[in-house]
C-alpha cells in the first residue's frame, strides 16, 4: 500500500541519509573545530527529517507542524553546507534545499 505522502518520505530519507554522511565526513576533515556548526545542524536535520517521515507515515494530526519545522531546519542545514566546497557538504546543501522546498509546499 502507498502512502500519500511517498514522494515527501522519500526526499526526505534521502536528506537525512545525506546529512549523516556530511555530519561524518565533517569530522574527517583537517579543521573539524571549523565544521562545528556544519555538524550540529547535520545531526539536527537527519533527526528531524526522521521524526517527520515517522509523523508522516502515521498521518498524524501534528505532521503538519513538523514539515514547517523540517522545512526551517533543512534550509538552515543547506545555507551552512553551502558555505563549505566540500563534495560533501555541496551534496548535502542539494539534498537540504530540495527537503525544505518538498516541506514547505506539501499541504496536509
């Protein structure tokens, strides 16, 4: 059975699977004091996206909350990413602006 939210569940896997992978590459890098910010709001962004595709899946009444903050958080990951050249951290930004676009249009 499909869920009527397949499109946002899926961007949004793809953005918390993008944002753990930055997070630890972030931590391989030479100055990762400099990665600080980058990280936290990787590990942010994974989690929330999570969390929302939990609410989503469930059709919850709260989901529609959670997407506004996805959105937020997942523009605010990408603006950080989008500081550093890193392949990973490009990556990321993408992954980010397409999670904060897809939540911020989806209506419930």
């Amino acid at each position: 059975m499909k869920n009527q939210h397949s499109k946002l569940l899926e961007i949004l896997a793809e953005c918390a699977a993008a944002c753990n992978n930055c997070s630890t590459a972030c931590l391989n890098e030479q100055n990762v004091k400099a990665m600080a910010d980058c990280i936290k709001l990787n590990i942010d962004c994974a989690q929330i996206c999570q969390v929302t595709a939990a609410f989503l899946s469930r059709n919850s009444d709260h989901a529609k909350h959670l997407t506004k903050e996805c959105s937020e958080i997942c523009g605010k990951c990408a603006a950080e990413c989008a500081k550093h050249e890193m392949d990973h951290c490009q990556q990321c930004a993408e992954a980010c602006n397409k999670c904060a676009e897809a939540c911020n249009v989806k209506v419930i």
